[in-house]
C-alpha cells in the first residue's frame, strides 16, 4: 500500500442518486467536513445534512487487540493506528480495504451506498481463520453538510429499539438514523472531542469537531461476516422493511448494486452516474462532490459527456425539458439554492450552453434513431426561442445583442462568465463587456437556432462578421479576450486565457478559417496547456497566480488567474484534432499527448474521477472539489466523440456561405 501521505489524500465517493454520499479518504482519516458514513439530501439533491461522521473500530485476536481506524485530534494527534494497519485498497465496484495485523490477521471492509435510497451498506469478513471480535462505535452529528459540530447537552443518544434495528433522533426535525446491523449493540454514550479536518485548515476555514457515539457493535467475525446497514429515516424506509435482518438485506442489496453497476461499459461510465440524480419528480446534474449542487452552466455542459456519451438519452431528454420550465426572460437560472429562495439568474452563458446541449442531445437521439413527441419537441425548441429572443431584446444585468450582432454582458458587482470568482464585494474576474466565449456560444445558439427558424440566420451572419473583424489581433496572433470591455466601443481586453479556444473547438461550428485557428490552438498548447488541462490565465501575465492555496481570498483571487481547469482539456483537444484534419494519426496523437495523462489522474484525488481543479505550475497538485461532473463528463467526450468518433470539422465561412 502507498505511504500515508497519498492515503490522507485519496478520497473515495459513493453517490446514493438523490444528491447524499458516503466519503472519505483511503486511509479512513476524515480531512473535510464532508467526510461521512450517512449524508442525506433531504430536499433531493440539496438540504444536505450530515447524520453519521464515521466510526472508531477495532479487532480482538488471541494475540491482542488492534486498531482499524484511525483519526487525528488537536492539536496533531493521530489516534488509533488502524491505518497503518491497511494493506491494500481498490474502489471497483465500490471501495474496499485489506487490513493485516501484524499476527496475520486479514480483515476485509467493504462500503457501498445503494441507488435510489439514502442508505449505505458497511461489512467485515474475516479473511481466513482464527478468533476475531469486532468491535465499533459509530460517530453521529446531525449538522448541515457546511457546518461543524460541537459537544451540547441537546443530542439525544437513547435509541428507539425495534425487532432488527435501534433509531436514533440526535436532534428534533433530522431525519433519524436507522443502524440494522447482525451484531450485539451495547448502549454507552460518549462524546469524541476535537477532530481536525487538515483540508478545511489549509482553505482557511474552521476545522475541529466533536461527535456523540450513542454506544458499540460488536461481532464475531469467526462465526459470521460482520453487517451493518445505515439509513436516513424517511428516505430509506422502501427498502428496509419491517421484520428483514441485515443478513438478508445486504447481500440482496450488494447482488442488486453489483448487477446495476455491472452494466456500465467502463469505469468512466460508471463515474459519471454518480452525478446523475433526483430532483422532484426527474433528473439533474450535480456539478461536483462533495460540496456542490445543480449549477445551471455545469449541468449543461456536462451533460454532453455524462448522458449522450453513456447513451443515458432519456436522462437528458428529460433534464433538457425540466429545465425549460424556468426560462426567465431569456435566461436559465445558474443556481437553485439549497432551501426556500428562488433561483438565481446570473449567469450568461448558462442560456446558452443550454442551447447547446439541446443541438448535441437531437444530434445523439437522430443518430441513435430514437424519436421525440411533437409536444417535448415543441417545448425545446419554444425553450430555445424564448433564449435568443431574451437575449436580442435584452435581459438582465446588461444583457443584450449589439448593433453589430455580438452579445454585450456586464454590470458593476456582478460575475456572469464562467470565470465567477467572487469575494464580498470583489469581483475577481468582472470581463463586462463582450467575452470572445460568450460570443463562440451566442452565434453558435444563432445557428441553432436558424435550423428551427429563419428569423435566425441574418443575425448569425451578421454576428460572425463581426466576430472575424474585432476579435482577431494580429500582433499577438490569437484572439482578445474581451472587446468593448465595460461596455465601452473598442476598449480591448488582451489578457491571454483560454476562452478563445471555444471559438475553434468544443461547439458545433468553428468560428474562423483554419490558418487563424491554427494559430490559436499552437498558442494556446504553448502558453496554457498543462498534464491537467488549461490555465486559465498565461504565466506571463501580471495577474497570475501560481498556486491554488490560502484562505478564501486567496484561493479565489488565483481561481481563473492560472489555475488549471482540466474540462477545458475538451474543447482544446477538439480544436488541436480539427486543426489538424481529424485522421486516424492525428487523434492517435493526441490521445497520447493529452489523454493519457489525465486517464492516469483517475487514480489519484478522487479516486476514479477528475479534480476540479489543479494548480497552474508543477507537479500541479489537485485542488478544489475532487470529484467534478465537467471534468469528468469532457473526458468521457474527448475520448468518444472526439478521438474514437469523426470530431466536427465544420468551419464558419462554409457554414455561413461566405
């Protein structure tokens, strides 16, 4: 097994499909506040709450007892030593650990959570024989998933005690905690005072907690496999039925969950289900574990990879329809709080990347000779309508089509591109004006748009013009970052970043001939490319941040200002096989150059998924969330559609009929 360093680092993630999780590190070391056994949506996929934080276990032998778990106290204590007791670890199909002791004593822990269900199956077996007595305590809180958890009088450890499982309510409106379990419970209340979360230290946040332990389970793992099933009152109950023991329901769960993930054609694919989840009565994208939700812009681009690339038509489809339910004026909204307020319209991308998702999604449907009813059609093309007229009338926050067909953005105090970053007042990032993204997205959008209705192309024609006049410049060979910046006529915003890529690469149409394209994707390759994906602003500007790290300031200060975003790997590997010709050689190439080493990150930070985000400057150390849908969803599209598929070579002026 690798060092303990890499094991406090790797995490595991286990999606339950309504938006809750179990997760934690290889080690069983909890370094985030989001590590947890039982994390619940309780407003599927938000409400989060946190309902069991872990546990302490370890084994009686003849030869003595020792520790399986371990934790890290204040001020820098680590107690027990059960990790360095773990021998090995793999995460297919859900993660499992070899411990040895040192009297030869092998124990096998598996953890999985099951579909559809807030509920999480653990398990011990002992490898071998001899005498071996398990003994565990569980940690509860009962805490939003945000925030932390200390000692007071108020948590109630009592359990209600059924036929073939206790309930506890730690706290008055939580869902309980259901514990089936085939051991002895033995009742001993205690608190476990100061944990330290080492990652929530190093983002400059609040770190220690305290967790209440109701009492112990103990089995014999001689005579049987040691079970116990964990589930949120309310949200698991279908499946745990009255009177069934743990030693019925988990392995009939563990053959159901091993057969549901059997189908999946690659461990990719089986990745991006996590993300796939409930949100009322249909399905939405969670942007990211473990502390994101829906965003409207991530779930959009995202879901080329994670449904049409896994052939989860349906799924999309539906999204694409649930989502046009709330066009307002024009715009999608780019969040849905976790409880009570109304959807936040901010965002101008995010409209448009909807649109986009729509064109990819008919493509996939026609190409998989699948058929849609008048009315689902009727209602995304009236949802597409609605966007490019919001948008050519002018919406919110200065959103509007100029005289010169180009889409103007921006107001004072608010962030609208993807590049979001805010801290209080500062907006890190503001690129009002016309952002050369925002532009390849609104005149791709056009000439969608044009397939449904002719009053779209003049305006697609004339936006291109425009784009090709204002956007090149010639003295640094590339594109300008933003024109018109603050709304004022041909002040230009120079800063290299890698938004220009989308304008050769990651949407349908390619906006400018091949020799200019070219030479953006070289420049792009030489001042942004990185074994993780782009920077997201070029090391020789002034504003550029080298590392991801600090407190909340700081790390939002360097998010887009070099910054490694690895999604961004999508469109520029499409852009460097277009360019290029798109032959057998050429994807060959590339897949060698560029995917593969983000094929081997799979098995580093989140294990068996793409990070957020990684630091600009070398050994580009993972950072931010470590378990992120775009990442992963533009991987799964690189490696199907682009470099095994026929990449979309169309160019603008074919398109366009110039």
């Amino acid at each position: 097994m690798s060092d303990l360093t890499n094991m406090r680092q790797d995490e595991w993630l286990e999606a339950d499909g309504l938006g809750g999780f179990a997760s934690g590190t290889i080690s069983g070391i909890r370094t985030r506040r989001y590590h947890a056994l039982l994390l619940t949506a309780t407003q599927p996929p938000g409400g989060r709450v946190v309902l069991v934080n872990g546990f302490d276990a370890s084994l009686e032998t003849d030869n003595g007892t020792y520790a399986l778990s371990s934790q890290l106290y204040g001020p820098q204590v680590l107690h027990p030593d059960g990790a360095r007791r773990i021998s090995s670890f793999k995460s297919d199909p859900w993660p499992q650990w070899i411990y040895t002791l040192e009297d030869g004593t092998k124990i096998r822990q598996e953890i999985f959570a099951l579909n559809g269900a807030s509920l999480v199956c653990l398990s011990w077996r002992l490898v071998g024989t001899g005498r071996a007595i398990l003994s565990l305590r569980p940690l509860l809180s009962g805490r939003d998933y945000h925030s932390l958890h200390h000692e007071n009088s108020a948590f109630q450890f009592e359990p209600e005690i059924h036929d073939t499982r206790l309930v506890w309510h730690p706290y008055p409106g939580l869902p309980g905690v259901i514990a089936c379990a085939n051991g002895e419970y033995h009742h001993g209340p205690d608190w476990y005072r100061n944990f330290i979360y080492e990652e929530e230290r190093s983002r400059g946040l609040d770190f220690s907690e305290d967790l209440a332990s109701p009492g112990a389970f103990r089995w014999n793992l001689k005579e049987k496999e040691a079970m116990l099933i964990l589930g949120a009152e309310g949200f698991a109950e279908d499946r745990l039925k009255p009177n069934q023991s743990a030693e019925w329901l988990l392995p009939n769960f563990r053959t159901a969950e091993r057969r549901r993930r059997s189908q999946f054609a690659t461990v990719l694919d089986r990745a991006a289900d996590a993300y796939l989840v409930t949100r009322g009565k249909g399905k939405t994208i969670v942007a990211g574990y473990p502390w994101f939700t829906d965003w409207g812009r991530d779930t959009f681009i995202a879901l080329r990879g994670l449904c049409l690339m896994t052939e989860r038509l349906d799924e999309a489809r539906d999204i694409l329809l649930e989502w046009s339910n709330v066009v307002s004026e024009g715009m999608l909204p780019n969040l849905f709080p976790d409880r009570g307020d109304k959807p936040e319209y901010n965002s101008v991308d995010a409209s448009l990347w909807y649109v986009i998702a729509i064109h990819d999604f008919l493509q996939a449907a026609k190409g998989a000779g699948a058929s849609m009813s008048e009315v689902r059609m009727e209602a995304l093309q009236k949802a597409v309508d609605a966007i490019l007229g919001g948008f050519s009338q002018g919406t919110r926050y200065g959103i509007r089509t100029d005289q010169d067909g180009l889409l103007a953005a921006g107001a004072p105090g608010v962030q609208l591109t993807w590049m979001d970053a805010k801290v209080g007042d500062w907006v890190v990032t503001p690129r009002i004006g016309k952002p050369v993204e925002v532009q390849a997205l609104w005149l791709n959008a056009l000439w969608i748009g044009s397939q449904f209705s002719e009053r779209w192309k003049e305006p697609f024609i004339r936006g291109c013009e425009s784009f090709n006049a204002r956007y090149w410049n010639e003295a640094a060979g590339c594109l300008y970052d933003v024109v018109d910046v603050d709304h004022q006529p041909a002040k230009l915003d120079a800063s290299f970043r890698p938004n220009q890529i989308f304008a050769v690469g990651g949407l349908p149409i390619a906006l400018l001939n091949n020799e200019r394209a070219k030479a953006i994707v070289e420049a792009v390759e030489r001042r942004l490319w990185t074994p993780m994906g782009l920077r997201s602003l070029a090391r020789e500007e002034q504003a550029y941040a080298p590392r991801y790290e600090g407190g909340v300031r700081e790390r939002d200060g360097a998010y887009h200002q070099g910054t490694v975003w690895p999604w961004l790997l999508g469109p520029f590997v499409e852009a460097w096989v277009r360019v290029r010709g798109a032959g057998p050689a050429v994807k060959a190439e590339a897949r060698a150059r560029f995917l593969k080493p983000m094929m081997e990150h799979l098995s580093q930070a989140g294990m068996g998924h793409i990070s957020e985000i990684a630091d600009a400057e070398p050994p580009h150390t993972p950072r931010g969330c470590p378990f992120q849908a775009w990442s992963l969803a533009e991987l799964l599209r690189l490696d199907l559609a682009v470099l095994r598929g026929a990449a979309a070579a169309g160019t603008l002026h074919r398109i366009a009929g110039k």
